[in-house]
C-alpha cells in the first residue's frame, strides 16, 4: 500500500513539470490554523477578499485554492473588481470562481462567489452574489451598485476602511450619506484588518452601527505566509453551524465573527472568551505542605495568551504579566493564603482586543486536584 | 597578519584537546546581551551567584569565566558555600576564586571574591569578602556568620527567597529577627529571581525594607543558555560608575541594580525608564495629506517592549497592545485631529515591572519632523 | 536620507495591496546564486524555459520577473506553447514577454522571448524568435516548425529528454528524422537537466552530436525555491562576453554553457575547471618544525565541493574523501616528505560532472608561504 | 498519570538549582547516534578517551555521564592521566570511575575504569585496568608503565598518534622499539581518530600491525556537540555480542570496531558493508511501460552516504555520484536495457573508507516488484 503510494508520488514529482507543477499541498482539510471550535460553533478560518488575474492579481484562479488549502483555511470568497478587468482576459467575473471551485473538488475548501464594487468614495465586497455578471453591479450611479448586490441577497461589507488615500486632505468617506448605508443594513460588515493593516476607527465605527467584524487578506499577489514560521494570513473567524457556504452565510448574517490577525484576535466577548477557555486544558495541585497552588496550564492553540494578573493572589514563580505560549504548558505558582478546594484567577489577556483600547477581561476558575 | 591568525586558529583547533579543549570563546568584550547603558552610568550584566566543584557545582572555574565570557557579562562572584565542600577537592575557599580570576585575566571580565552562608533557616550570599576561608564565617550559631561577613565589609543578600521547602507546614522564614537583619542592614538585598524563579512576595519585601534587587543563576550545572535561542542568564543589572569590583560594590550598597529575567525587567522607575528610552530610536513624519502620523520606533535592545497604548488617539495600523520587538523598527501610525508638531504617547510597559502587579508607566515623547 | 527611504517603504505596505501586493524582491542586481565569473566571461545565471498564464503556467508574466530578481537570475525566457493558449487569455504569443520585459524595465535582468514548440514527437524550446506569433511556428507538420524556428534565426533545443511518457512500449524519439536535426544544427542544444530531472542518456547525447548543455525550471507553477535554504532553480550557467540578450546568443551559438542543478555543475571541463579555481582561495604554510603543509582552501561560491584526494601524499587531519564546504574555509594537513616550496594536489571532484559517469580531475597547485 | 509527571518535573525544575542543576536528560538509553546493528553484533557506540577534573579535564565525572546519556553512547571510559593530578584534587586515579560509575547507575550506559599513561615518546590508554592506583603504571621506565597496564588484563591502545609537536624536528615516534610494542601486542589498537583529528598514517599503520581502529573524543571541555545540529562526537563503534563492558572487552580484543567520524565512517569492509546494507531500505518498480526501474532507497542511519555509480546503467534523474540522505528516501531511475527481474547497483561509497585512499566498494542488489 505504502509502497504504492510512494511510487506515485515519485512519478508524479518527475513527470508533473511537463503538465502542470502546481499541486494541492494539503487536501486532508487538516487545520493548519490551530484554534478551538467553540460550545455550538465550528470556528472557519475564512479569507473573504482575494484577487486572481481575472481582476488586478496576479495568480491563476487554482493557486489560491492551492494556497488556501496549504495555509489550511476553510473558505474563500473570490473577490474581483466588477467593473474592471485586464484587457488579455475574458470579461466574465464568474469565470474566476467557477475555476476556483473546480480546483477545490474532492476537498472541503469552501469557494464562495464575490465581488469587489467600487462604489465612491470607497471599495466594498458583496459575498454571495447570484450573478457577479450583472450589469447593475457596475451602475454609473455608485450607490446603485451596492443596491445591486444587496437585491442579490448577497453580504455587502466596507473594505479597508483605513486606506489613507481617502482621508486626504482632510476628507473622510464617513459622511452622512455613508452612514446610512451602514444604518439600513446595506453594509453589514467592515473589514477592521485587511492585510497587515488594522484601524481602531474601524473598530469603533463596527461597535457603534453593530457592524460584523471582518480581516482578509486582499491578496493579489503570491502567497508567501506559510514560509515564514509563525505567520498567518489575516482571516475571519467564522463560528458557523455547519461546514458550507449557507452556514457562513448566516453567520455573517448573524454577526458570528471575529478577527485574527498577527497574534491578535478581535472580536466580541462573546466569542472571545470561549476561544480562549477552549484553547486550554487545565490541573492544578497544591506544592506538598504549602499553600502554594501550582496551575498547569497548557495551551493547545497557535496563540500566545498576554496576560496581566489582577487577583488578589501573588505569584511565585512569574511577574503579574506572563504569556500563555501557544502549543505549550504554563506552570504558575500561585499563593493562596490557605488551602482553597478552588478559587479564580482574574485576568486581562491583552492581545485579546474587544474595544478600541479594551481587553479582555475574564475569571479563570481554577479547580485543584 | 589575517592570514597568520587563520593558521593559529587551525593549528589550535588542531592540538588544543592534547591540554585542555577549554578555549575562551569571547574575549574581545562583546556583550552578548544588548542593553544599553543609561544617563551618567554604565549597565553592567552581572551574576553574583556561582557554584564550581569547590562546593556543590560540577565544573572547574576556568568554565565559569569561559561561560560568562560567551554569554556577554561583565562580572560574577564566585560564591561556594561556606561551610561544606567535597572530600575529593582541597578545603579552601579561596581556591575557586583565584583559579577563576587568573582565567579571566586579560579579558574585562571581573570576578568578585564572596561565598554562600547557610544561616538557618536559610542562605544568604556575601559578596566582596576578605578572606572566604575566616573560621568565623562557619560559626555554630548562624546569626554570627552574617555578623562575620559584614565585618569583612562585604554585601550581603538573601538567596532564593521562594524556595518553598522552608516554606512546608506553614513556616516562613520571615521571622521578627529575619526582619531585624533586613532592618538594620545587615542583609542589604534579596534575589527576587534565583534561575528561572521569580517570587513577587521577595519583590514586596524588597519595596518594604528598600532592599537591593537582584537577579543571578545560581547555576551548578554547565550553562548551555548559549545554545537557545532567545535565552539569556538571569542577570542582575547593575548601574555603575566604573566597570570594577569597586564601581559594582558602590552600586550596590546604593541599591542602583535591576533583574533582567526571561523577557522581563524587574527594577526601580528611575532605572527601567531610562533604560526603556536608551533602547529606542524615533523618527516620525505625518503622512501627507492627512493627520496621521508615522512614528518609527527602532529597538536596539534584546528585550520585547509589550505596550499598551493609554493615550488618547487611536491607532491607525494597530490595536492598543502591541510589541516593539527586539532589534526591530515598529511604525505606528497615530491618528492625531490636527498636525501637532509634537506630542505624547502614554504608554504601559507591560513587561517592565515596578512592583508586584504594576508595570512601568510613562509618557514618550514625539517630535515631528 | 535613511529615514526617507524608512517611511517610503512603510508607506508602500501599508498601502500597496488596493494596487498590487507584488513588489520586486531584489532590484540591486545582488547575485543570490553565488558562482564566480570565469577569466574571460561572466558567468550568467539563465533559465530558458518558463511558462505563465499566457500558455499553461498559473501565474501572470510579472511574477516570474520578480522570481528571477529575488533568485538572483540574470536571464529569463518566456517560452509559452506556441501551439496552445488558455480560451479565457487571449490568443497573442507576444504578450507575456512584453509585460516580463516592462516588469524588469530598471533591473538588469534580461527577458529573452521565445516559445515552446510541440514537434512531434517531442518538445523544443525556441528563443530569440523575432515573432513568436508567426502562423508557420504552427504548421500542421512538426517539422516544419523547428525549421521556421530557425527561420526566426533563433536558438532551438530539445526539452526534457527525459520525459518518460514517451519511451512507454519500447519508443524512443531518438530517430533517425530526430538525429538529422540534431546533425544539420537544427537543434543546437539539448535540456540535460529540466526541474528536478536529469538524464545521462540526454549528456551522452549531448557530447555525441557537439550539442549546448542546458538546465532550466520548465516552471509552470510558482517558484518557492528561495524559501527552502540551500535550494536553487535549476539553471543554465552561460558564459557570456557581456550581461546582455546578444551576449547570451553568442555564448548558446558558440555552446559556452553549464548545467547548476542541486549541488552538480554539469558542463565541459574547459568550463568547470575555471568555475572551481575562481571559487577558492588558498594559503598554505608548514606546521613549525615539520614537513606537514596546512592548506587553507576558502571557498566562496554556493557549491560543496565534494573531491577525493589522488596524489600521493597522506592527509594528516582528513580522509581521502572530503568536502570543501561553501563559504568556508576547509584547512587540509599534508604529509609531504620533506618541505617543498610547491606541491600539486592531484584530485577529483565528483560532483563536477563532464560525462556520464566521469567527474572533473584537476591538479591543485599549493604554493608554500 | 500523566498529570503527576508532569508536576514533578515542574516543581524539580524550580527547586532543583537548590541541590544541583544538573540532571540526566536522557537515561531511556534511546541511542541518539543511529546506526544500525548489524548481522550478529550489537553496534555500540563508545568513547574510551575521556577527561574529568581528576586530570586535567574541567568538569566533575558526573557531567560526562550526563554528556554520554544526552548523546546517545552506549560507553565511556575514564581515562584519567595516571602520572598527574591536580593538587587541589585527591590523588586517587579510581575515583572518577566510581563516580561516573554511581551515576549512571540506572541507565544503561556502561562506564569502563581506565587511564592514560604517558609513555614516553607518547601516550597511551589502557581499558579495564584492574587498579588504575598501581604504583607500576607511573614507573619511571616509560615501557614498565605499558607492561604493567598489560598485566592488568587491560587492552592498550596508542592515543592521537598525528599529534604533530612529536614529529617536529624529524622525529618520530614510530622507532624500532614502538613497533616491537605493536609487534608483541604489548599495545592492541590506534587512535586514528581523536577528536576532529584524523591521521591517514595511522590507518595505514593499523592495517600493516592488526590494530584495533578506535576513535575518541579525548574531551577535557564541555561537551557542546548535541548544540550542533548534525553534529556528533567522534566515536568508536564496537560490534559486540553483548551490552556490556565484558561485551566490548571481547570486541576490542577481537579487533571488531570502526570510527564514526563526522560523515565518515572508517574500518574494515566486514563492517562497513554490513552497516550500509542493514541502513538501507529497498523498493523497486519498472516505471509503466518502460524499462526504467524505480528504487526506492529509505536511508534510516544519520550518515548521508556520498555513492558513485560504477554499473553499466545509466542513470534516469541523477548523475553517478548521487547521496542517499540520512533518513530519507532517495528514489534512482536506472535505465536498464530489458526488464530484468533483479540486477546489481555497482556503487563506491566514498564516505566509507577503508583504507588510505581507498572507499568501500560494493554491488547492492535491486529485486523488482
């Protein structure tokens, strides 16, 4: 069995030049991304904002499922401009995604049709798009263009928010008429990270009009991350109720989201808190004598956790600010003044940002053996 | 000239295991650690707490200068216990020194003379002292072997405070007389952090009774610190006016030190700001056409600062927390109203800690260009 | 000046991916491939054969552009199938090489335009041709291809010799027909090496029928060889009067080439054996007092040398077979019997490969200090 | 279970520095060398060439007990200089045996008592001596010193014989008289590895006398080698019925060992044919079709073996000289001429030496599937 295997794989590395050398990496669906399901939720690793040399990238439709699958990612959107295109390429904004979706058959990459609309004074992505060939999505009038996509049923989100061309010279797109966008649910996500970029306006703008949170990669050229040890795209975590695009669909919907970026996650309480408590595996002992609880903590995700201290309680073998490293086992020494059969540690894990400037803040119960 | 140390090289890589493979590997003085000096006095990286065979460690000295040598220190007290030592090795306490102290001659490394005393119920370590092998310093009765070691004008300071068997069954060695030899200085200092052990209550005590703060290895075994990426010696910093025994000895007795642990700094306000601002290089220009402003912040130190941002304005690339890595250049992009020509950002070092549960807070200033 | 370039670059992340992620890597002309030039030429690092989306590659022309810059190329083909284009791209074989050639407009890379040509019953390469859209290049007889290639007064060689599928059931395109092109120039070179694939047969060949050695990536997907360390495209070595398309054409008419593929320089000995002395530079003196000459051999090019010693003298610190590692300096003890003030090293460097199962011998001449 | 261990080894590491940092870090006896057994012997690796601060090496015996179990040695024998001692060490040449011995009790690492005695115009070292304190190993005669480690029922062997200070000036130690010491197997084995040492002569000389091969590290440092990735310690390996001193006793008696130096190995061809066969895993397959075989060589030893092709084949992606990396499948395409069901490989293994100037020559059978 084993043998055969190894032959074909042999074969095909020698002979795969002549065809094509692009091969899928990873279609084992394993996570490449190490963060928890949360209780009544799959967590999706989702990239909602990606360009192919359909619009202005630079890759053929199957190297970002290529990609998508080697950074284990477990949807994408394909995300061209609508009303632009290369002039060596077929005009047909559904050609791309249709290739995409062919490439990731036989995995259990989600492909989902997109679109990117220029509407002034700014750029949004519709997800879901019935026909991303409708004439209406490239109307003269641009708010006519996201009228289009919403009478798709599709999901309208504000991209790049912090794209500092706009904010020239003392204009911002935030004007009145914008904000009604935002208030009638036109627009019902904005992308806080996009790229390596993040924008706490952003983020105070998605509190205020209760905007879902989303961070994508806009990608058009080639993808490097997994090269780099330590580095991810940035993504939308998803907390989905099914595996597919209708349960991505409502949970965006349902603003069931949050970020990851770089060693950050972003996002509401509600979904923080359970991806941190999930990604740990706690046991806890008194030191033989003492009242000295010594707390294992291993983390099983790929994030290290920031911690500050605010218990009452002192450390014995740690500063008040110690990390939770990713993939590894913690051991605090924690004084307590007597033998407590349990007790809560309370925390602010600061890489863990649920407001512009505000962490979050949790007890972590403690139970000793 | 090049090519006559290329050959010396070789023929003593060559040879050298006929005498001894022991070779110093970094004479020339190069700090390993990068920290930087501050205002009106040099840092030195020391460590004040040694073993060889001459009591309970397994190496010969010569090893522990070649270490220290490698791993960038400027200074180590040899300090064997006192009281006990190996029949296989010569009772002399002196020895280790002076072996230690010919080895180190010829490159900048000091060596300072001292010892470790077990004065029930615990150890204390005395630096500087005359003459280790004084009967006195063995005396039976434990408070007398302090008495001695300040007699020989030496500095004196307790050892592992966290070390929990003293602590079984409810005792402490915090007693009213352990105060009285805080209080009338007969011990001057505490190792807040002993290896990889930190212990917040030594730091309290230390606030309490305006005590020294020190940092060492206590290292028996061979040092591979070296060989980890990353990793470093626990060291205690020490703020002198000279690089000397003498320059180390005033600032001791005048309390300028501070821990350097893991990724930590433990130390008075007055050192870690200084420390923290000598570290850093800024540059920053406003983004044309806009009010954001790019700050450049290089960090020409091995330590990662983890800040939290307590200004006012919001960041444009990054949330409230976030690192200036070691050896690095961070941008921030800082949303000012209206192009300021300077101001301030106020920040919480996380991992700089001032007291236990309260890390370094302080204003950095901006200046446009 | 420093601080302008700083924020140019910060800038440029920050905003670059609403336009464009793809950035040239490496536009200073830095050779990442680290071989010497040889008395009398350059020694150009080229791959003569890469496809893109305009034929069956996956990647826009631009990218390979900047593939080549950050791999330290010095000369790239577009050599897309003439015969075959995508339906969603459009039917122009000049295109891709126009947009290499504007992408490398300010580098000093050299885009050579060409074209892959299925003559059955095999590939060739065909560069330098004056119109790549030339109907006859298509010709309904393969014949009549090749013969048109030459036409354009272009450079034709065979591509992947080696490519299993078509030697199934005892076939062979070595055929008489085949042989006649080889003889009256038609083809003038051969691809010993494609990717990862290399084939005796194709160097036996080559020596038989006076054929240009070559060594290209065929590339269809994208390249990530500088992400693997001690990895390199697999490329032909040209020996080139000057960095120039004309200086290239010379030297492949005049078959001044090598093979760099792995840790092999495949290519004739008038070529190799300058490649291996220009790579070192050697010292030697004799160890006081004794008849035993320590040569130091430092070597500055990528490759490991990998030679076995066939003079008559005894090594004093090595065996027969050695290494003469890559950027390092390799110090060899000789045995001479009484102290000359030269010696030669009689050698063979087995993976300097001039013919199927022979590898470069060469005498190293020691000149005593 | 799990969790105690875990506990345990948390709370050793914050207390242990208290006693002793230094801990066994590997006494599973998992070899950390590998290489094979081969046909009938067990393949042991052994140093019998080491220094503790009991002569003039620098570390306690405990240390090179922890050193061997970390690196994975299956032996060690203390060979502390007979005639010499520190003087602030006790004079007692059994001692450091003893100690190491108690170490490793528990492991499985045999510790053989020894000595170096230095025997004018050179050293020597003798195994197994019964009281390394006899008066008669430090006569004044230097050949009485030999005879006397003789009389112990040690087995003798001659250390670094390329140390060059001995050959200056025209000498040799190579007299008449030392070849009778050889002639008479007053001394029984050669050191023609110590260290990185290597001395061609000293095969040479092994090979006219009969001598046992050994090579040593002869270490007086520390022990960095497990910091260096790839890097080993020069061993001896012995083949040996049994696991024990009495086991390697009858090996060395028996002249059944080899060197493993860097990637050398070194010995006779009834060793090092088996080692590289008993490395080696085999598939073979004819590619469909053709006549082309695909083996499969799965390398699960540490030795990368540097092969040259000498059969009549050519070879289908690889020149003649080719490696079979360590712990890696190499994959041959063989162009053989009909679809034969076996044939023969006709290789040199030019890393494998087992001669001055002469590597081990094999034919390696290949049976299709």
């Amino acid at each position: 069995m084993k043998k055969q295997t190894l032959f074909s794989v042999a074969i095909c590395l020698i002979t795969s030049n002549i065809f094509s050398q692009t091969v899928i990496l990873n279609n084992t669906g394993t996570p490449e991304i190490q963060l928890p399901d949360i209780p009544g939720y799959l967590t999706m690793k989702c990239d909602f904002h990606v360009h192919t040399v359909f619009s202005d990238g630079v890759v053929w439709p199957t190297v970002r499922v290529d990609e998508a699958l080697a950074e284990g990612l477990d949807a994408i959107a394909i995300t061209e401009h609508v009303e632009w295109h290369r002039v060596e390429v077929i005009d047909d904004n559904r050609i791309s995604y249709e290739i995409a979706r062919d490439r990731a058959e036989g995995s259990d990459l989600v492909i989902i049709p997109g679109g990117e609309i220029s509407a002034s004074p700014d750029h949004f992505n519709a997800l879901f798009l019935e026909d991303p060939n409708d004439r209406k999505l490239k109307d003269t009038i641009p708010a006519r263009r996201i009228a289009a996509a919403n009478a798709h049923g599709g999901f309208v989100f504000w991209n790049h928010p912090g794209w500092t061309a706009k904010y020239k010279n003392g204009n911002t797109p935030v004007t009145e008429e914008f904000k009604n966008l935002l208030r009638d649910e036109s627009v019902q996500g904005i992308e806080v990270c996009n790229g390596n970029g993040y924008w706490e306006g952003a983020l105070k703008l998605a509190l205020e009009y209760d905007l879902a949170l989303l961070g994508n990669s806009d990608i058009h050229g080639v993808s490097y991350n997994r090269f780099e040890p330590g580095k991810h795209r940035t993504v939308t975590l998803v907390f989905a109720k099914e595996k597919s695009a209708e349960g991505i669909r409502d949970a965006l919907l349902d603003k069931r989201t949050a970020i990851y970026q770089g060693d950050h996650l972003i996002g509401p309480v509600e979904f923080l808190k359970p991806l941190f408590f999930e990604s740990l595996e706690l046991e806890a002992t008194y030191r033989e004598g003492t009242t000295i609880a010594y707390v294992s903590i291993t983390n099983n995700s790929d994030i290290n956790f920031y911690c500050g201290n605010r218990s009452p309680f002192l450390f014995y073998n740690s500063t008040h600010f110690f990390t939770i490293k990713a993939h590894s086992t913690t051991i605090l020494g924690v004084k307590v003044n007597k033998n407590l059969p349990e007790f809560e540690l309370d925390l602010v894990i600061h890489n863990l940002v649920v407001a512009p400037g505000e962490s979050l803040e949790l007890s972590l119960p403690v139970i000793m053996d």
